[in-house]
C-alpha cells in the first residue's frame, strides 16, 4: 500500500473505503492513487 500520500487524503480514503461497496472502492482507489501521483510530481 502506497504510505506517501498526506494525512488528510489518507484519512478521505479511509472514510470513503468504510461508505463504499467493493466495485465503487476499486474505482475510488484507482482515482486516489492518480490523485496521490499528481501531488507527488507537483510537490517534488
């Protein structure tokens, strides 16, 4: 599991991994990992 990510996605995805089925948490963990590669190329 990917550990780079700031708190505050990390907490977004926990509250979003409890509200979810499975098949929305796969679209969901897809959409957060290209969010966390954004932020990981804007910041470095």
């Amino acid at each position: 599991m990917h550990k780079k990510y700031p708190p505050f996605f990390k907490n977004k995805f926990l509250f979003l991994d409890i509200n979810m089925t499975d098949m929305s948490k796969n679209v969901a963990h897809n959409v957060h990992s290209i969010a966390g590669i954004f932020m990981y190329i804007f910041i470095f």
